[in-house]
C-alpha cells in the first residue's frame, strides 16, 4: 500500500530521494543498533543476579547515545555535502529523517526484548501494521497539506513514532516498569558492554551496507529518478525477504535457548528444517513475481517498468 501510494502520489524522483535518504539512515540503524537484536538475548541469558528490567534499560541507553550521535553526523553530512555529491532533494531527506535513527534502533531492542519472554505479536505487529499503516496515512496526509515531496519523510517519521510507542507499551506490558527506581547506570559496566557489542555491531553493518550499497551506486552515479525506479524494484523481493524474517522473531530465541540445553547438532537439525520451510515458501514468490512483475510495475506507474529485469 504504502509503495502504491508513494509511486502514484510523489512519482520516481522523489521517491529515489527518499529511498536514498532512509537507505543512509537506516545504514545508521545498523550501527546505532548495536546487534541488540541478538545480542540483547545474550545480555538477557547471562545477567547473574540482576533484574532484566536493569539489563534492558543498561541497552536501551547505550543504544540511545550512539543513536543520538549518529544522527547528529548524518544531519552535518546532510548540510556540508557539496550538492555535486548529495543532491538537494536527498539531503533535506536525511535532514527530515536523521532523528529517526533513534527511534529505529529502539523499536528493534524492544522488539527483541518482548521476543525473550516469547511474546512474538509486539514485533511483528510494529513492523508489519502499525510502522507501514500509519506512514502511509501520514504521508497521505501530508501529500493533501500540501508537503510535496517531503511528505513521504512525515510519513516515514510518523510510522517509525507510532511503532516505537506500540512496542514501548508492550515492553511494559512483558516486564512491567523496569524497576526504575532502583536501577543505577555503571559506566564501567556499559563501556563493557559495548566492547562486547562490537563484533555483532559489526555484523550488522556490513550486512546492512551490502544490502543498499546497490541503491547508493545508482543513486549516486545515475540519480535520483533512476533511484526511485531500481528501489521500487527492489521493494519487490521485500515478500521473499519477510518471509525468512517472520520467523527470526521465533528462530532467534529458541536458537539461544536449545544451543545451551540441548548443543549446536539438535540445534543444527531444527534450523535445517526451518530453512526448507522458508525456501520452499520463498520460491513460489519467486516464480509469482517472474510471471506478473511487469503489470503490477506498470499498475504503479509507467516510468517504473524499466525496473522488472
């Protein structure tokens, strides 16, 4: 919906600018995250003594700091790029969308938090309801103010709040209120932590750096216009890809657990059957997009059917 909106509403250039402008903070993202989607499950596992509510906010600060520093470069870079390097339109994109780093990086350590006590509805609501459905009202909304091409930006900013506070009310919903007034922030513990962090930190963003550095190349070499059309295309695969994805939420912490009760072959076994599963699921896609990719690119508009090969 929301893509269907954003082609027929604000066409192929603006919507390259956006997609360059998310594509940068979501790189961001990656880093600020600090591999909490993982690692969080690891902190969690071996927390000693201590309350997992402390543990969680001990996370939710470090990645609340990096996230804030992070999005303070990204608005320089915005302002001090020579516009032969970053066009006009992609550089007021990462303006409006640099706070949001932030709000990402949050949304997936809850997420991964309400995932260890196995409440697998506040992920996965956030990421596929509540973040894509109020963007796309949002940018509605802002299109019909009159916002131009930075509404798509008030919706993406609208999506990523909405998300935030949803699952923020279902992390109070699985550990109740943290235990605030006890919790006391160590600064040796948290510089530790993060020293802990940087190998899965890693991980994360050269896996998100891999993924968009072909949006970076074509924005970058061939333009804004040509970007939104090669990101609409690649938006198309988005189904094959949340395939695998609607079952890390599931995956991730049973993986954790049967590695330390019962060792990585029962573990190896499971994940092989889950990996069948996906594959079979994710080649029917696979051949459905073959057979009508070409309509469905031109049912969005006529500009974005050069993306179907």
């Amino acid at each position: 919906v929301f893509m269907f909106m954003a082609a027929r509403l604000f066409g192929a250039a603006a919507f390259g600018a956006y997609s360059l402008a998310v594509a940068i903070v979501e790189l961001a993202v990656a880093v600020g995250g600090l591999g909490m989607k993982r690692y969080l499950f690891k902190l969690l596992e071996e927390r000693g003594e201590r309350l997992p509510g402390h543990v969680l906010l001990d996370s939710m600060l470090m990645v609340a700091m990096v996230s804030v520093l992070l999005s303070a470069g990204i608005a320089l870079a915005a302002l001090a790029a020579p516009r032969s390097l970053l066009a006009a339109q992609t550089a007021a994109g990462m303006l409006w969308a640099a706070p949001m780093v932030a709000g990402q990086a949050l949304i997936d350590l809850l997420s991964a938090a309400t995932r260890w006590k196995h409440r697998m509805r506040y992920a996965v609501v956030s990421r596929s309801l509540v973040e894509p459905y109020v963007g796309t009202a949002a940018a509605v909304v802002a299109y019909l103010a009159g916002f131009g091409a930075s509404g798509l930006l008030v919706g993406y900013g609208a999506g990523t709040l909405a998300a935030l506070a949803y699952t923020a009310v279902g992390t109070r919903l699985c550990y109740g209120g943290l235990d605030l007034r006890s919790y006391r922030p160590c600064a040796a513990r948290l510089f530790g932590a993060l020293r802990e962090a940087a190998m899965p930190t890693a991980t994360d963003t050269a896996a998100a750096l891999f993924y968009r550095l072909d949006l970076y190349l074509v924005g970058g070499l061939l333009g804004e216009a040509p970007a939104g059309i090669y990101a609409m295309a690649r938006q198309f695969r988005t189904p094959i890809r949340q395939t695998r994805q609607s079952f890390d939420s599931l995956l991730t912490p049973i993986v954790a657990k049967t590695l330390g009760t019962d060792g990585p072959a029962t573990t190896a076994t499971a994940i092989a059957s889950a990996t069948r599963m996906i594959l079979a699921i994710q080649l029917a896609l696979v051949l459905a997009l073959i057979a009508v990719g070409e309509p469905v690119l031109r049912w969005f508009g006529p500009e974005f059917v050069g993306g179907y090969v």
